[in-house]
C-alpha cells in the first residue's frame, strides 16, 4: 500500500511509519514539527519506501500519484500543548481533518482518524464503551482539542455517509511510550523526567483522579488492525488499556521503578481535568482480536531506560 501518515514526525505517529515500514509498505510523511521532531524519523531517512515532507496539514494538501490509506495523526495532543497552541490545534482537527478526508475521496483512499478518548470528556459513565456520547465543556480551554476532536469525528462519518468513503476512527486511550517529548507536560514524562533528575514529581489535585495508561506498541498494533482489515468502514474503536491507575500510585510506581529519592509535591488541579477514564475494549476485542499484552510496570520500565539514554545524550 501507498501509505500517508499526517503527524508522522509525532510520538504515535512515527511507531506508526515505523510499523507501515516494516510491513512492507510505502510511507509518505507529513509534519510540521509543532510539537513532533526530526529525531523521531531520523533513523528512516534514506529508506527508499519513505519520503518525508515538513508540511502544515491546515494547508490544502496535494499528493501526486495514488494514495491506498490516509492516517490523519497530527494534532497537539498534550493539554500544556494544546493549550498553548488553542487555535492552530481547532485549525489541524478541522482544516487538516477537511483537506486529509478530501485527499481521501480524491484518491478512493480508506481514511483513519486519530481520535480520543477526550471526546468522552468528564465521563459520567464507567468505563466508557463506544457507544457513550460524552460529557465535553464546550467553551473550557480544554475544549480546543475536545470539540475538535469530535468535529472531525463528525465530518469524518459524513464523508462516510455522503460519499461512500471507507473511513476508520480510532479513539486512543493514555498512551506512553519511548520518543515522548521530554517537557511534553504529560503525566508519564512529567513523572519519569522528575524521578529520574531528583525533583520533586507533581501531582495535580490530590491524585486520586484515574488514568488507563497503554503502552505503545499494544496501541500501533490496535491501529494497524484497524487500517488493514476489511469491512470496517464507518466503525469506531476505543483502544486503551483498561487497567486503570490513580495518578498517586502512578507517581509511587515510577519512583519505586527508577529508584529514585524523588518525593510527591501536590499543585492545583487543572480546570476541567477528568476525574476517571477507563476504555471499555470489547468491540476492539471481538471485532479486531486485539487486546493490550503490555502491563504498566513492563511498560514503564522500558520507556525509563529510553528516558535515562536521552537525559545522557
Ligand atoms: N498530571 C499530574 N502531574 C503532571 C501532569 C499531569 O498529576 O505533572 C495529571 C493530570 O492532572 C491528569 C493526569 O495526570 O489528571 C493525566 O494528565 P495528562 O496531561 O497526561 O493527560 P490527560 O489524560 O489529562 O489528557
């Protein structure tokens, strides 16, 4: 397949040009390095089956020849990011969405969207299975991001319905994972960076707030399910770990796993941040025969040592 993947400098984004690459497939990369970097991608320069373009998707997009797959992950995804880029984000789920789902239809190419669990918002319902509609502010500073989100999950489904596409959308549970950004504002990296250089880890609130946190080669395995399969078009998936975590123990873990004598400082609670979210994975279970093989503290061990390699570098 001819693969096009927006966001690919980003940290899902490049695992996915990774895997599209070990598969076999031809990968053509977009990102215009807002939050993602050229150290993610650097090591597929001179592949032959990848080309790479620094590219703002809220452009109109041209690709020259055919297109079997279009991947739209580009998007600020952590809420110190967002927050700090509210416009462009709305522009990259709105814009970037319209013109990917265009270049879509052009090239009868199959679409699947990054989508999140945000969408869900403050849940009211627990776990949140697909089927759930959410509990979103729509005028809070995280709303950039939410409401976006859920744009684009909407102008998706009318390509769907209105012309036939063969659209997929993913919403994507915590994730974490080796080429996170560093002062990303994350949990896992917030955490691991503080642990692993002595400071203070920062939990916001008294963190008894839950998280379900996937480690990300469970999760490109998910999303490569669904690109490649057949007949799934219109279908929605959650794909997350359901094992769910309060912040605190999150923060006790990481300190025991790096060894560090790092203590818990408590700083005010984020507006709007959702007190408990937990995906519920049956359909991606029974429709896709996927499931997370990745616990949290195998997880977490490996993208401590990728951590401690980059703060040496
Ligand atoms: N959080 C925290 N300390 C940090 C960063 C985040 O306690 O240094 C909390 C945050 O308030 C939220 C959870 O960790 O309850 C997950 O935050 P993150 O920004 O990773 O992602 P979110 O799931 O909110 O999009």
């Amino acid at each position: 397949m001819r693969v096009l993947i927006t966001g690919a400098a980003g940290f899902i984004g490049s695992h996915l040009c990774d895997r599209f690459l070990k598969e076999g497939h031809e990968v053509i990369g977009l990102d215009n390095f807002l939050t993602g970097t050229p150290e993610n991608i650097a090591h597929l320069f001179g592949n032959p089956r990848f080309t790479f373009y620094k590219y703002d998707v809220t452009n109109f997009i041209y690709v020259a020849g055919k297109l079997d797959l279009i991947l739209h992950f580009a998007c600020p995804a952590s809420p110190v990011d967002y927050m700090n880029h509210p416009i462009h984000t709305m522009k990259v789920d709105s814009l970037g969405t319209l013109h990917t789902l265009g270049l879509a239809k052009e090239k009868s190419a199959r679409y699947v969207f990054a989508s999140t669990s945000e969408i869900y918002g403050n849940p009211e319902v627990h776990p949140q299975p697909e089927t759930y509609w959410g509990n979103v502010n729509p005028i809070g500073p995280r709303s950039v991001y939410d409401e976006a989100k859920r744009f684009s999950e909407a102008l998706t489904m009318a390509y769907c319905r209105e012309h036939d596409l063969d659209v997929r959308i993913v919403r994507i549970f915590n994730t974490y994972g080796p080429r996170m950004r560093m002062n990303d504002g994350r949990v896992v990296p917030n955490f691991i960076c503080q642990a692993l250089e002595g400071k203070p880890l920062t939990v916001y609130g008294d963190g008894t707030q839950t998280r379900s946190f996937c480690f990300i080669e469970d999760l490109v395995e998910g999303i490569y399910r669904v690109a490649v399969y057949e007949n799934l078009k219109g279908e929605v998936f959650n794909l997350g770990n359901p094992q769910e975590y309060k912040i605190l123990d999150l923060a006790k873990l990481i300190v025991e796993i790096t060894g560090s004598s790092s203590e818990i400082t408590f700083m005010e609670r984020p507006q709007d941040d959702p007190d408990r979210r937990k995906p519920d994975i049956k359909k991606a279970k029974k429709i896709l025969g996927w499931e997370p093989k990745i616990g949290i503290r195998e997880g977490l061990e490996k993208t401590v040592k990728w951590f401690r390699e980059k703060l040496a570098s």
